[in-house]
C-alpha cells in the first residue's frame, strides 16, 4: 500500500483529531505547552493544534517537513498574541545554530519521525545545557493485552497513518538518548505518556 501524499493527510488530520481534543486530548496539550518558557522550538508541529495552549512561551518556532500541514497550522498563529513563527524543516537535521532554544516541544510526533534517536540528538544540538524537552507521545501500552494488540496492527497503522509506530518505546528512547526523563504519568492504559525530560 503507498503512503498517503502528503495534502491528504493534511486534509484529513483535523477531522481525525478535532474529536479527540474534545474528548480529553486538548487538556493534554494546554499541559504539553503551558509549561515551556522562553524561545520555544515546537518540532513536528503539523496543523498547528498546540499553538493556542503556549501561554509562558517568549516565541515559538513551529516546524514540519510536511507543507501542507504548515498552511495550515499559519490559520492557528492568529489565535495566539505570541510571535510564531513557522519553517518547512526536517526534524533530523533542523536549520538553526547550536543553543538557540530554551525549551522543545513534540506531541505525537516522536513515533512518526524515522529517526526518533537522531532527532533527540539534534534537539539536543539546538537547545541551552539548561533545556527542557516537553512531549505528548503515543507509546506500546504497559498492558500486555493492549500492547499485543498493538503490535498486532502496528505495520498496517504505519501505512495508513503516515508513518506512525504506534508500540514504540519513546520513553525509552528519550532516556538512552542525551535527555534524561524528569517527570512522567500516563493515560489511555499505559498508551500515552506525558511529561518532562532534561539535557543531560
Ligand atoms: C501525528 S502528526 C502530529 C502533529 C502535531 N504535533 C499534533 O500534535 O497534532 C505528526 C507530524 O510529524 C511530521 N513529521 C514527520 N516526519 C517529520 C520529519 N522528519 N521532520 C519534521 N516533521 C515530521 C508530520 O508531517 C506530521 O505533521
């Protein structure tokens, strides 16, 4: 089965998550952003459902290697009095100089990007020793029936979700990368996490 083009998955991302952020996600993301202070990068920031929740942030840069979603995420800036700006970037190999930021963002993005370890790298590269690294992630649950089913379905989500490894263990990764997990609670059966990580 071929990838959905990138302007579907745009088209269809908001009418798939909309539901979901009236349902309890959207908490989750006033948690995700309340939090992070200072110059803010937000990687993988799709259509832009986060920006709303920044409240202490000094300016976001929002970015997505995906265009698309970008020209939609622009419509979302207009919610918001915080400077935001948005650039067409991939996540492994992003277009700013060493320190620039104080603080990262990533919701649900983290088992999307194909190379999570590099990625946590470069956030590294462009972050302050004092960062902070916020994510929302979708997880492989702590249940085992859950879990199974998970990996059940894994590589047929992959293909219809745009590259999404839904049974990835991102805490772990996060943890045997650069950033060292400060705080962290779960939801949905141990299937999504939360929380705070810091440079190492
Ligand atoms: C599931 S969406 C999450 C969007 C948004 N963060 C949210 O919370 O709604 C995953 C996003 O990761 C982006 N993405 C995937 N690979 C990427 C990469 N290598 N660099 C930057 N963005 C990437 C996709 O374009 C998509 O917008």
């Amino acid at each position: 089965m071929a990838k959905a083009p990138h302007s579907f998955f745009a088209r269809i991302y908001d009418l798939f998550m909309v539901p979901q952020d009236r349902f309890g996600l959207r908490h989750q993301r006033q948690r995700l952003c309340n939090e992070a202070a200072g110059k803010v990068l937000e990687i993988a920031i799709g259509t832009g459902l986060n920006i709303p929740h920044y409240r202490d942030a000094e300016t976001v840069v929002g970015i997505d290697n995906n265009r698309a979603m970008l020209r939609r995420a622009i419509r979302r800036t207009w919610e918001t009095k915080i400077p935001i700006d948005l650039v067409a970037a991939d996540a492994r190999a992003l277009p700013f100089p060493d320190s620039t930021f104080d603080a990262v963002v990533v919701g649900l993005s983290l088992c999307t990007i194909p190379d999570p370890a590099m990625t946590l790298e470069e956030l590294r590269r462009v972050t302050v020793p004092e960062a902070r690294l916020h994510f929302l992630e979708h997880v492989r649950s702590t249940k085992p029936s859950i879990a199974r089913r998970q990996d059940r379905f894994a590589r047929l989500w992959e293909r219809i979700s745009g590259g999404c490894r839904a049974n990835q263990d991102t805490a772990g990764l996060i943890n045997e990368s650069n950033w060292t997990i400060n705080d962290m609670w779960s939801s949905d059966g141990g299937g999504l996490i939360q929380g705070t990580a810091l440079a190492d």
